[in-house]
C-alpha cells in the first residue's frame, strides 16, 4: 500500500502487511479430518442398524416369523444405537473439554475417585492411596479420572478381574503427581504418545471405544498446565498413566 502523505519531497513509502495464516490453515486441515472421521465412525453403527432393519422386515414378511431370530436382530441394533450414542458422548465431551471456561477451586481427588468407583460400581476394583489436593476444575478433572478409570477397567485380557491404583505424590513445587495403575493387557510398542491422538486406538476392535477419550484427558491436562504419559509397568503387568496438576496449597 503506497503511502502518500508525507509530502512532495518526500521518499516514497509503502506499508506492507504480513499476515501468518499457518495455524489458521492447520485448524481448518484438523477439522476437517476430524469431521471425516466423525462422519466415519457414526456412518458404520447407522449401516448395521440399516442391516439389521432390512432382515427385521424380511424376517417378518417371510410370514414364519422366528422369535430367537428376531431377538438377536434387535440386540444388534441396540448395540449398533448404544455405540452412536457413546461416540456422540465423546464428541460432545471433546467439545467441552476444549472449550468450556476452566473454575478453578479446591479438589478433593479422593473423593472424586470414590464416587467414579461407586457409580461404576466396581470399588472392590479400585483402590486409592491418600490423594493430594488440586487446584482445579472439578467437573473437567472429575472426567480426567472417569476415562483413566474407565479405560483401567476396560482394558484388561479377558477373564481377568480388573485391579486399578490410584496414587499421588507432589511433583516439584506447585505440583501433584497423580498415577492409575492398572493390571491390564498394557500398551504395544511405539504407541504410549499416539493413544493421545483423537480417534487413535491400539488395540482393534474387540474392545469397545471411540479413541477420543485420551485426547480429552489429555486436553483438558493441558488446559490446567499439567502433563500426561503413558507407559507399561516394569514387570510388564499392566500400564501406568502419570499426570501431573496444580496442587492446591
Ligand atoms: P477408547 O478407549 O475409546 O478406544 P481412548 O482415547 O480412551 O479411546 O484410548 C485410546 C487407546 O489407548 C485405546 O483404544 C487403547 O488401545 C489404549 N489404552 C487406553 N487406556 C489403556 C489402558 N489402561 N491399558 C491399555 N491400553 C489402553
């Protein structure tokens, strides 16, 4: 943009204007892959409830109609309804996680592990040494804890009764350092970072999930200035989540 009023005499001048549009790019590339996604995983149960739908009719218009047969189509579109229904859970979770106001107050998070452990109604499951105080959002940490609980008990090889341990320490000043200690089936090589991303699994699919629960724990550590890792346990037992929150003091 020429510039002009500096006078007859004067040099002439120009004003140039640079405008990073990086980060703005970057956004709109991740949400449109996270929109394709979406749209993946909640095309897949709305098939086979399609599917199910279409033998449904077909058993009903053969005019000899199974009951057993009928009953395990329904079960399958129940199934098929339940897994849409947790995807749009997280969806809307992983919304919130980013982008709701953070209150920070005083958090007791012993209590919050012994209420998730009360309404999974697995506290025989779950133990928790003394836990520190955080200064913290109490709704987004008590979802923080809910997925590394949920996921403890989930992931575990079949016929194994689920152990989780839940511990804190102060880690430096400032800070608790909160561990989930678990006694499941751990994380495959090369994976402990990449379970963070949205809508990453390590596992297949013979265990139910979305693949966004990290990537909200995750967030929503971030939010608070905290951090987070994963790793198996040395004797090879099970995994350990370790992340650390402002302590309150
Ligand atoms: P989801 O459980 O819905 O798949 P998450 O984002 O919570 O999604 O976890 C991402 C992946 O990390 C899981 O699919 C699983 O493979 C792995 N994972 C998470 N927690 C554990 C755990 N405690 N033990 C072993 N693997 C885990």
């Amino acid at each position: 943009m020429p510039l002009n009023d500096s006078g007859a005499d004067a040099e002439p001048r120009a004003l140039l204007m640079f405008r990073d549009y990086t980060e703005a790019y970057t956004r709109r590339a991740e949400l449109a892959t996270f929109a394709g996604t979406v749209a993946h995983d909640l095309r897949n149960p709305l098939s086979a409830i399609e599917g199910w739908t279409e033998m449904l009719e077909d058993e009903v218009s053969s005019g000899g109609i199974d009951p057993a047969l009928v009953g395990s189509f329904i079960q399958q579109q129940r199934l098929a309804t339940s897994r849409m229904h947790s995807l749009i859970g997280d969806l809307l979770d992983h919304a919130t996680s980013g982008n709701r106001r953070i209150e920070v107050e005083k958090v007791d998070l012993g209590e919050i592990v012994h209420a998730i452990a009360q309404s999974r109604g697995v506290t025989s499951m779950v133990r928790c040494a003394e836990l520190p105080w955080v200064s913290a959002d109490r709704v987004l940490v008590s979802q923080v804890l809910d997925n590394l609980i949920g996921n403890a008990l989930k992931y575990v090889a079949p016929g194994v009764v689920p152990h989780v341990v839940v511990t804190g320490s102060t880690a430096g000043a400032g800070w608790a350092r909160i561990t989930v200690t678990d006694n499941g089936i751990g994380l495959p090589p090369g994976e402990q970072e990449r379970i963070f991303q949205e809508f990453h699994r390590a596992h297949g699919t013979q265990y139910d999930g979305t693949g966004l629960g990290l990537a909200i724990v995750r967030r929503i550590v971030i939010r608070h200035g905290g951090t987070i890792t994963a790793r198996n346990r040395d004797d090879g037992g099970g995994s350990i989540f370790e992340l650390t929150l402002p302590a309150y003091s």
